[in-house]
C-alpha cells in the first residue's frame, strides 16, 4: 500500500506551495489539494495554509502551534494564556495571540484566532517556547500574559493598588494566590512602554506586598 505523502506533515501546519510539491508529479496538484481538502484529510487554517487532519496524521492538532503559523510573527497570550496556565477558571472559546504586525483575525474550522498588535520592543519581552504533544510552539509567560490582558482591556481600574486587587479577584477571578510567584522584571519590562504604566505598576506593588 502505498504511504500517504500527507504524513510526511505530521500535526505542522503546511503551506500550498509545499503540498504543490509533494504531488508535482500529478498533472493537476491544485486539483488534488482541493479534493483532499473537501476528503477532510486537509484543514484550511487560512487562503494558502492548511493542516492534515488528526485521522491521517494520526496527531492531535494543536491550535496554539497553528495560532503561530496563521499569522506571524506572533505569540499565545491574553485570556487563552491564562486559562491555559490554570490563573482564571472560565472556559476560553478564541485562540487569543499578541503580533508586532497590525491586528487581524481568522476563523476557520477550527475555531476563532485573534491577533493584538504591540510595539514591536514590547512584543520580545517575556515570551517562551512551550512543549506539548511533541510540539512547541510560542506563548506568552505568565507576568507577560497577564501584562497583555491588561492592555487590551479597556474596563481595567487604574486608580488604586485597591481597586486594582478587586478586579483581579472578583472581576476576572484570577488566582491570586500565584502571584508572589511572579517574576516582577518581565512585569518592570513591559512597563516601560508606556501603556498602562501606573496600573502596571500598581500591579507590582500587589506582587511585592
């Protein structure tokens, strides 16, 4: 039996050009591609990128790793990333990414996946390489996740260290018993920015308390 040249893919997001490649000896590659696509052995993340399906590829696909591929350079974050880090309990239904490029969003079959743009000094602050399931793919530490939830999130209360807390705790029930856990210079780093500064800062004394 001959093998399917789709695993040669595994679970990686792959682009037209490459798949071209793999079926060049066809008479009509786009042709295939099309039919694999409508087969369901291909996923389309976006135009010109796609993903084998986990029946064929016999991997979980993972949305962090395709979050990367659809739109880059860019990184996990925001709610996603917390809920991932286990830091606030409700379910997050939007893969949630952080770009230096200007912000977009894709839907496909797999979901919603948002992009917020950041300076791109701001973007390099605090970003990991995480494993899982045999792959890695880019998302925001804790302090920087948290930092880029608060960017974008316009209801934050920047009065006081008080009022900060409350909305922690009550507002988007984060676990703030990790926060003396915290590495506080990723927090100091984004800080610099200029965004949000005093409530970062505010967030800091929290940590430090």
């Amino acid at each position: 039996m001959k093998k399917n040249p789709l695993l040669q893919f595994g679970n990686t997001p792959v682009t037209t050009g490459m798949l071209l490649s793999s079926f060049k000896a066809l008479s009509a590659p786009e042709k295939k591609i099309q039919a694999l696509e409508r087969d369901g052995q291909l996923i389309r993340l976006k135009r010109g990128m796609y993903v084998v399906s986990n029946e064929v590829s016999g991997k979980p696909i993972n949305s962090a790793l395709c979050a990367n591929h659809i739109y880059g350079p860019s990184y996990v974050s925001e709610h996603w990333a917390l809920r991932w880090y286990g830091l606030i309990p409700e379910r997050v239904y939007t893969m949630t990414s952080v770009t230096a490029k200007r912000a977009r969003q894709f839907t496909n079959s797999l979901g919603n996946f948002t992009y917020d743009q950041v300076p791109s000094g701001y973007f390099a602050i605090g970003v990991r390489s995480i494993e899982e399931e045999g792959v890695n793919f880019l998302m925001a530490s804790r302090e920087k996740a948290l930092c880029d939830f608060i960017l974008w999130d316009r209801y934050v209360p920047s009065q006081s260290v008080k009022t900060l807390w409350q909305y922690l705790e009550e507002d988007i029930r984060f676990d703030v018993d990790e926060l003396p856990s915290f590495d506080v210079s990723i927090i100091e780093e984004c800080a610099k920015y200029g965004r949000k500064t005093n409530i970062l800062n505010n967030l800091i004394k929290i940590i430090r308390q």
